[in-house]
C-alpha cells in the first residue's frame, strides 16, 4: 500500500526550501545570488590600468621605452666601438699637426728665433753657471745673544734677525760688483724674482726659506769684494755681527756652481677692475 502524500507537509517543503536558497552561508552572500562586494575595487582597479597603459602609449610614441643600451648588448659594443673610432681619428689629425709643425723647424726664420732665445737663456737664468765667485751667508743672532739684549734693553729684538732689506741689499751690491748669476739658498734669481720677508722666514717665488740665507755670486772676486765693502748698508750688518753677533760671512770660491732657474717667469700682476667695487 503505497502511502498518502501530504499535502500541507508538501507545501511547507517547497516553502523550507526556498528560505534556504536565500540563506547566507557563513556570513556570505545568499546562495544563488552574485557578490557585489569585490565589484567596486576591481573596477577601480581596471580604470587606474587602463589609464597607465594610455600613458605609456602616448609618452613611447610607438617605440620601446627600455633603454637599448641596457637591454641591447650588441648596441652597447656598437656605440663604444664609434667612440673609440672617434678618439682614434682625432689622435690621426693630432699627429699629422704635430707632424706638420716639426717639418717647418726647418725653416730659416725659425733657426733665427731659436738662436736668439739660446742667446738669451744665459743672461736670463735659464742655464746653470759655474766658475769663480763668492758666498756671503746671514744669519740672525744666536737665542743667547738675543736673551741678553732683551733683558738690558739695549736694542729691539727686531734689529736682531735678518730681514729682506739686508738680503737685498747683499744682492744689489753683488750685482753692482759685476756677478754674472745670483742664487739665495740655491734658488737662481732672475729678473722677476721677488724677496719678500714674513715672520722669521723669507719668501722666494713663494716658498718660505729659513735662516741661515747664503748668497752666491759668480763672478771677478775682488770686484765682488770691493762692491760689498763699500756698500753703507752692509757696514751696519757687519757692525751689527761685531756687536750682537748678527751673521755675516764671506767666502771666497774658485769653483762655485749656481743652478738654472727652473720656476715659471711668467709674470703676475694686479688689473684694475671694470667697474669700481662699492664698499659698504
């Protein structure tokens, strides 16, 4: 006997069934329906890709943004290669311009103009001298001389070292004397040659030398001699080496050697500005 379906009992079924479908399943969305949650971000999401994409195709103007030289070994070579193609071709011209230019040595006008500058490398002190001369050495007053004087108060400690003054003055007398090249410390003095005194050192084509200062001067001995004793000044130096035992000694030399000038004489000098410079 087959049994009776309910029909209330149906009913209620079809009704329980239809709840459960519109359920939420762990806190999710009802079964059946679509999220929408995750709908929002994603498109926010595709919009901000869709924009980038725009711009980098319009910046690339239709070519490879990647720089070639990094993704491009082949490239790489290439340029390095013309590079020093390049640098190669610029020594070529170089050399064919050094080139040229030794080839016109020879000529007469150029021969006249070296002999002349050889002429005038001696007399300028540009070739080193050797022969018969003097050297005259200052030197400032031993430190037990100078305490001495300064307790009495005799004379200031400062008549008591040696000076630019007195080197110059040594020097100008040496070339009065007739000498054919002049040193101090072994530094060749030229024309240009400044000597100029800062604190207890001197200052020759601004290197700082200390005492003792020798001055050797080649040329006639007794001309020489007779400069130095009859310079006014250097009777107060050597006044001053009787007294206070200031240094001053002369030497006289067959064989005296005097290096050539080995510096730039190039000459430096002062320009008036363009415009007046305004002070406050």
């Amino acid at each position: 006997m087959s049994a009776k379906r309910d029909p209330v009992t149906h009913e209620h079924r079809q009704t329980l069934l239809q709840r459960m479908r519109r359920r939420p399943r762990n806190g999710g969305h009802p079964v059946g329906a679509e999220p929408v949650r995750w709908r929002l971000p994603a498109l926010g999401a595709f919009t901000v890709a869709g924009a980038l994409f725009v711009t980098t195709a319009l910046n690339a103007h239709g070519l490879d943004l990647r720089e070639s030289s990094v993704t491009d070994l082949d490239h790489v070579v290439l340029q390095e290669r013309k590079h020093v193609n390049g640098q190669q071709d610029r020594v070529a011209t170089l050399t064919e311009q050094v080139n040229t230019l030794t080839e016109t040595i020879n000529d007469t006008t150029v021969k006249k103009l070296q002999a002349q500058v050889a002429k005038l490398e001696g007399p300028a002190g540009f070739t080193a001298v050797q022969g018969q001369g003097l050297t005259v050495t200052l030197d400032d007053a031993p430190p037990s001389t100078v305490q001495e004087v300064e307790e009495t108060g005799e004379v200031p400690r400062n008549a008591l070292v040696i000076h630019q003054q007195d080197i110059q003055a040594v020097v100008n007398a040496l070339w009065a004397g007739g000498a054919e090249a002049v040193s101090i410390k072994d530094v060749r003095i030229i024309s240009t040659t400044g000597i100029k005194c800062v604190g207890n050192t001197v200052i020759l084509h601004g290197v700082p030398y200390s005492p003792p200062y020798t001055i050797k001067a080649i040329g006639n001995i007794a001309e020489l001699q007779a400069s130095l004793d009859g310079n006014d000044y250097i009777h107060g130096i050597i006044q001053g080496s009787i007294d206070y035992d200031i240094g001053y000694d002369v030497e006289a030399s067959t064989d005296l050697q005097i290096p050539a000038f080995t510096g730039s004489a190039k000459l430096k000098y002062a320009e008036l500005a363009s415009a007046p410079v305004q002070h406050p």
